[in-house]
C-alpha cells in the first residue's frame, strides 16, 4: 500500500502523480472501514480527498498552518499527518478525535467541532506571523455550511480589509448536515460551471485545439472575460479577497498545479472548489445526509440503520401535532433539521419552518423578531451550539420577557463527539438570567406537556433533554402539567435523590426498593420548587445532574436552601470542572461518577448504605 509509505506530508512530495491518485482510493478505503467500525462524519471526509492531498503535497505543514473548518472532514488529513496507526481508535475514548485537535497532533492547527470559526482563526494567525516577521502560509479549508455562520462573514470582511496573505479554500459540496441554505449558496450554484458543462468545455476545447489553436485562444479569452464580468459583482470582491474558480475539487492534478500558483499571490485569496459530499462511496454520494454522521454500518453491504425513537424525534413529532393546533407556532433550526427531529415537520409546515444556516444567534433573535410580531416561535437547537445564541437570548429574547421557547436537544454528555459538542454547561448559562424559566422532561409525556404548556407560560422557556432513545408517546395525547412543581416518584425515609431527565434513571437504580431512599423527577430547574424543597429539607438531600456541577442544578439548590435558611445535608453530583473528551456515554457518566454506582457511592458517604451495599 502507499499509505504504509507515507508517515508525513513530507513523503506526499515524493510521490508520483499516479501514486497520489492511487492513495487517494487507499484513503477513500481506509475512512470506510473505519468508520464503519466506529461512526463518524463519513461524506464530508470523502469528500474531501482529493483537496488534503493536495494542499499536504503544495504546503508544507506544520510550518504551513492548514485550518479545517468544524474539522469533520479531516479524515484524510490525519491519515496524512502520522496518525495512520491510531485512526482505527477515531471517536474511541482514549482515541484521536473526530474533529482537528490542537493538542493532538502539531498538524492541528485549530480545535474544531463549532464551525465558522477557521477564518477568525486564520486572521489571528496571520497578524501573528507578520508581527513575528515570521514567513508561512496559513490555509483555511471551510465548507460551504460552515460559511453561512456569522464568525465566517464577519472575519471575511476584515481579512478583506487588512490583505494580509492567506488563502481561504471553500469546499463546496452544496450541503450543510442537509441542503445548504442562504443566498451566497444560491450564487455558488449560478456561479458553478456544471460538471456538465466543464465536460462539454473539456470536449470542445480538445476538438476546438486540433482544428484550430488560434480560434481556441479566442474562445479561450473570450470565456474567461465573460467568467471575469461574472465574476466582477462577486461578493468576494466586494470584500477585497481574490476569488478564484469554481473549479474540480476532485481533480488531484489540477488543485495542485492551482494551489502551487496560489501560494506565490499575496493578499487574501479565496478558491471555489466543487466537491461530491460522499465522493467515491455509491451510497454517501446518493444520500450525503444520511451518511454525513451515520452510525457504524457494514461495508460491503451499507444500510442504514435505524437509531430507535429519539427524545428529537419526539419533540419533532410534538411540534408537527402542536403547529396543527396553534397557528402561531413557528420552528426555527440552525441547520440541525435532520438531528433536531424536524424533517417531518419541516414537510408538514414549510410555511412555520426556518432553517436559517448555521448561525444560532440569527436564529435566536429571528424567533426574538417573530415573537414581537405575535408568533410563538420554538428555537430547537443544541446545547452546545446555544452557547453561540448566548447574547442574544438575553438581550434580543429575555429583557423583554419574549415568549419564545428554546427546545434544547443534546443537554448533557453526548458521547463519540467529545468535548466540543457535550451539552453541559446550559443550565448555568441560562438560569442566571432573568425570565427564562428551565425545565427538564422526564418522558416523551412530560415533553409534550412542558412544550404545549410553555406556549401559554408567556415568557421565555428553555426545555432541555438529551441525546437518547424515549419511549414514544401516543399521538394526540396531552398530559396537563403543574407548571412549577416537582413530582415525587418514590418515597423515603432517610434521604431524597433530586434528579432530572437522564439521571431520574440512575436514580431509580440506585435507589432500588431501598425504603429509606426517595427520588424526585425535579423536572423544573428554574424557578425550582421550593416548598418541595422546604418539605424534603427535613431529609439528607442528593442532587443529580448531567451537567458541570458548577453553577448547575445543585448550586441552584443550595441557593434555594441558603435563602430560606435552611440546613440539611445536601451533596452535589455533577461533572467535575475539567473537559470531557470522546466516549460512550455510559462511560463517560460513569467517570464522572454521576450514574447508579456513583450515586451508591454518595449515599453511602452520607451514611445511607443501600440494602444491597451492605
Ligand atoms: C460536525 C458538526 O457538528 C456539524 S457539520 C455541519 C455542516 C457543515 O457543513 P459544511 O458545508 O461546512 O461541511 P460539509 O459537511 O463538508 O458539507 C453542521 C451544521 N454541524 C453542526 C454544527 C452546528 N452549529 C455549529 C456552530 N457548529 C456545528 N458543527
Ligand atoms: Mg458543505
């Protein structure tokens, strides 16, 4: 195999041209079997082959910094950068990442996992290296997804501005997670020559050369004026940045011998590169969205497999029924429609529906824009990427006490992605803040009765609830809820588990049939429940969350307890204050000791050895 040859980008240079295309099926080969093996964002790594190779064979990384936007689709780079031995550990705890890792290889020039966030990055290092008087490329590979989020526009406009010399290479493979969105993608499709008619060029300019070289320059020079004229309202230009292209993201030979012309330009430089999302893989090609993240699957016969009923599937079939109820409602997603269960929703309410790209802060004060206007918006978005919206939920949405509702998937540990997309820090983040209230299902029901009751609340609602399978609640059905209070789910006599969503289960463990032990599904966070809690004070309280134990659900608690003067023994399990990296997640609660065996653990040092600890 050449891949056995190749330890660096060093050893990329020394390879023949055929030998480069020939390790770019190897590549192709081994990002397959692997992430057949473990999951992982299959389409967007092979999709990007053919322009790693290419960018490791003209720069030279990591003198060159190449900076992979979101850094899901830099299989290949590590493949290239001496990780070959270790891909088949990807996503694995205690293996590499699935995102570019800065402490993880000195090929990482950033750590991805947020998009957009690679040509701030690349501004920063490129003022770095002009003021060090230092003398490298820096590269900025970002998708065509990732360039719809503000950070990404944001920074164009100043690296237009400063014409420092970078190159930007957008990969356009016209998706995001599903179809891209926006108006810039709309302009790339007009602006992209079709395959077709790059063939059709390919074809005429052989024909055109032999007949006649002189008429082939004409029309030569006649196409590219045109391209330039087209070219001239470009936005790119209108920013001061270079534009080059569309041109064949999968032709190794012609990236490289452009790249190489490149990398002599000054000033910022963007090249338009048309990429396949799922290249070389028959059924990532014909369905990018299924296989952008699929679960492992196998690979000679690759189906796709059902995950189960997710808690998102139930939040998107609660809004589909709920939309047909209230007229007012209307969904927003930050390009996740497939991950925040809206595909059908989006199909059945195309008019209450908005996939505004990946930029959650416009979608946050869009839903602010509606609310004012007299809609009820729903905001379904990630935890993780909330903390993007984090201004806007209090300027845009809770100074005005705005009855939008935030539906947040995600909340808690989410596993193989790690540290970049763990949903652990939003209830600190949001309950600081004044008129948004927090709750946390337990069950699909109590999901349905938190968002038909939150439209009617009046102000703005968080609902969080984590990545994971639910058992489906019947359809039409509508539990009523006691907006406010807590529910007992088992009594006892020595001390209470207050726990919510995920870790209601580890509770129930825990607490077995053990009479002494109670639980509570504290199913609202903000405002808690305090004359619950002035009742269960008489008891040693345990509060369990799937969230950092600073400023969380147990900090809220103590608060509560310190201003009604009360005193009882209260312990506090939630994530230590340190970053948790990729694994299963049951593995990960596990280590952070916040399971059924951690929770033991706890009550036993409060004295409550449960029966079958004995
Ligand atoms: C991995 C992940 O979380 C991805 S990959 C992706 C699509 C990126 O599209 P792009 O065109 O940039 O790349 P492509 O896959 O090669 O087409 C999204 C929306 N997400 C979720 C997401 C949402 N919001 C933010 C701020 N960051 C991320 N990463
Ligand atoms: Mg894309």
């Amino acid at each position: 195999m050449i891949l056995d040859k190749v330890n660096s980008p060093e050893d990329l240079k020394r390879l023949s041209l055929e030998e480069l295309l020939l390790l770019a099926e190897e590549i192709r080969s081994e990002i397959i079997r692997v992430t057949a093996q473990n999951g992982g964002h299959l389409a967007s790594s092979l999709g990007a082959v053919e322009l790693v190779l290419a960018l490791h064979r003209v720069f030279d990384s990591p003198r060159d910094r190449i900076l992979f936007d979101v850094g899901h689709q830099a299989y290949a780079h590590k493949l290239v950068t001496g990780r070959k031995d270790r891909f088949h550990t990807l996503r694995k705890e205690g293996g590499i990442s699935g995102f570019t890792k800065v402490s993880e290889s000195p090929h990482d020039a950033i750590t991805a996992g947020h998009a957009s966030t690679s040509l701030a990055n690349a501004l920063g290092m490129v003022l770095a290296r002009d003021l060090m008087g230092e003398d490298y490329h820096v590269v900025a590979v970002i998708g065509d997804g990732a360039l719809t989020g503000g950070m990404a526009l944001a920074a164009l406009n100043k690296i237009g501005e400063l014409q420092k010399r970078m190159l930007i290479v957008l990969n356009d493979n016209e998706m995001s997670i599903s179809e891209n969105v926006g108006a810039l993608n709309k302009y790339f499709k007009e602006l992209q020559i079709r395959k077709w008619v790059q063939d059709a060029e390919k074809l005429g300019k052989n024909i055109l050369e032999r007949i006649s070289p002189q008429l082939f320059g004409l029309v030569d020079r006649a196409k590219e004026a045109a391209k330039f004229l087209l070219h001239q309202e470009n936005p790119f230009y209108a920013w001061g940045i270079r534009y080059v292209g569309p041109v064949d993201g999968h032709d190794l030979k012609g990236l490289v011998h452009i790249l190489e012309h490149l990398k002599a330009l000054d000033g910022p430089t963007l090249l338009h590169v048309v990429t396949k999302k799922g290249k070389g893989y028959k059924v990532a090609e014909a369905d990018p969205i299924y296989w952008h993240g699929p679960p492992g699957f196998d690979p000679k016969k690759p189906e796709k497999v059902s995950k189960g009923y997710t808690w998102s599937q139930a939040f998107g079939d609660a809004v589909t029924e709920l939309a047909h109820m209230e007229p007012r409602l209307f969904v927003l997603t930050p390009a996740m429609r497939e991950g925040s269960g809206l595909v059908r929703y989006s199909l059945e309410h195309p008019e209450r529906y908005l996939d505004v790209g990946i930029c959650e802060d416009v979608a946050v004060t869009t839903a602010a824009g509606l609310a004012l206007r007299g809609m009820k918006p729903i905001v379904a978005i990630y935890s993780t990427f909330l903390q993007r919206a984090y201004d806007q939920v209090i300027h845009d949405v809770a100074i005005e006490n705005l009855p939008v509702v935030f539906a947040i998937d995600r909340a808690g540990i989410v596993g193989a992605d790690g540290a970049t997309h763990h949903g652990v820090f939003d209830i600190a983040y949001l309950r600081t803040v004044p008129n948004l209230q927090i709750a946390a299902p337990k069950d699909a029901l109590e999901l349905r009765a938190m968002l038909k009751k939150a439209l009617e609340v009046g102000g703005p609602v968080a609902i969080r609830y984590p990545r994971d399978n639910v058992e489906r609640a019947p359809e039409g059905v509508w539990p009523e809820i006691a907006w406010g209070k807590w529910e007992v789910l088992k009594e006892g006599t020595e001390a209470y588990i207050l726990a919510f969503g995920k870790t209601l289960r580890y509770a129930l463990e825990a607490a077995g049939d053990d009479p002494r032990v109670g639980v509570v599904n504290a199913r609202f966070l903000k405002p808690l429940d305090r004359e619950m809690l002035r009742e269960l004070s008489r008891y040693k309280l345990l509060t369990v969350e799937d969230h950092q134990k600073m400023g969380g659900f147990g900090s809220a608690v103590l608060e509560a307890l310190n201003e009604m003067g009360l005193k009882p023994e209260v312990q506090i399990l939630g994530l230590p204050d340190r970053f948790f990296e990729h694994g299963a997640i049951p593995s990960l609660h596990r280590q952070a000791g916040i399971d059924a065996e951690g929770i033991r653990k706890a009550l036993a040092a409060m004295g409550v050895a449960l029966v079958h600890e004995r």
